[in-house]
C-alpha cells in the first residue's frame, strides 16, 4: 500500500543499507549496487533454499537494530546496567557472517587440507585456518592468545581493511558466544559502532566476493 508501513521501513533499510555500503566502499574497496545485490545475493540464494531467507532477514533486522542500539548507548544511566542488548545485537552479525562462510564453502566444495585436517569438511570459524582456498582469498584467523576481553578486540582494530573486518569478527564469535559476563566497553557508543563497523565489512566482504563477481 503506497506510504504504509512497509513501504516506509523498505525505505529506511535502503537508506541505511545504502550508507553502510559507502562506508565499505572506503574501508575495504569494495563496490555494492544494490539492484545487483538483490537479483544476485537475496533472490538467488532465496530461490537455492527457502531456509536462506533467515539469512537476508537477519541482515536487514541487524542494520536497523544497530541504529536503536545507538540511541539506547546515548540515553543509558550512570549506573549503565546490562551490556546484554548490544553483545547479543554484535552476536547477530557474527553469526550471520558464519553461515555466509558455510554456505560459501558448501557451494565451493571447500575442505581443510592440511596437515591432519586434509579432506575434512569446514564446520566452523577456526576450521578456515585449514583451507587453503580461505586464507589465499582472505587471510588467516588470528589466534585467540592475547585475546582476553572485549576491550583487547578493540585495541586490535588498528585500520579499517579486510583482514581486519574478517579477524574482529572471527575474535568476537569465540568470545561473546561462550559467555556474556564481558567488560564493559559500551559506555562510550564509539567502541560500539567500531565494533559493528567490522562485522558489517566482514559480512559486505563475503556478499561481494562470492556473490556479486
């Protein structure tokens, strides 16, 4: 119905779709028409498995939580209460960034293949460290060490580039996914939008790659 609802919010994911993509346009080199984006990511991978649509859903959902995530940084209280909201919010984005890699690799027939792990299918993030056909195309997954809170995955983000995108991501994934008892680094909403901005590229990454060249 022309000015409803839905016409509205199509409008304003569009929008913020749209500022996100320049923004990746900058940060990793990467160009996203979004008539291409929808004839050659959201309709083919609807038309592969209905499933998928969970997977297009999910990143719009994600977009726009992120702006009323932001505004609920600004009106927090002094006393600043849970940081669940927005854990579970970045936690989307990683997952959603996880199942494009699966599907990728089941379309791509990728397998570990090296060492012990030659032959075996790619169940999880830290698998991809063992496929070739992974770490040429992108990079290898940064090891968890020196990793012991949300504030040290801030403190690597040092640029704003592929590796960086996909290795934030693969970092928050096995952290926040185990446990939700993390420091507090959202009282400040600009730690939230970097963090953010990261799972995004990473997820514009992998849609471009595999999916619009």
């Amino acid at each position: 119905q022309e000015g409803g609802t839905a016409k509205r919010i199509i409008q304003e994911i569009r929008e913020k779709f749209q500022e996100l993509i320049s923004q990746a346009s900058a940060d990793i080199q990467i160009k996203i028409d979004i008539p291409a984006f929808i004839e050659k990511f959201v309709l083919n991978i609807i038309k592969k498995d209905k499933k998928n649509r969970s997977i297009v859903t999910s990143l719009y959902s994600f977009i726009l939580e992120f702006y009323d995530r932001k505004k609920m940084l600004l009106l927090r209280s002094s006393e600043r209460v849970t940081i669940e909201p927005f854990l579970m919010h970045l936690l989307k984005g990683v997952v959603i960034f996880e199942t494009l890699i699966k599907e990728v690799a089941e379309r791509n027939v990728w397998k570990m293949d090296s060492g012990s792990q030659n032959g075996k299918d790619i169940k999880t993030l830290g698998n991809l460290n063992y496929c070739s056909a992974f770490t040429r195309k992108y990079c290898k997954l940064n090891g968890q060490g020196t990793i012991h809170n949300i504030q040290d995955v801030l403190k690597s983000i040092s640029k704003n580039d592929l590796k960086t995108a996909i290795n934030v991501t693969y970092l928050l994934r096995n952290k926040v996914s185990h446990d939700l008892r993390w420091d507090d680094v959202f009282d400040d909403p600009v730690n939230y939008e970097k963090l953010f901005r990261q799972i995004m590229n990473a997820i514009l990454i992998v849609i471009h790659n595999e999916f619009l060249v």
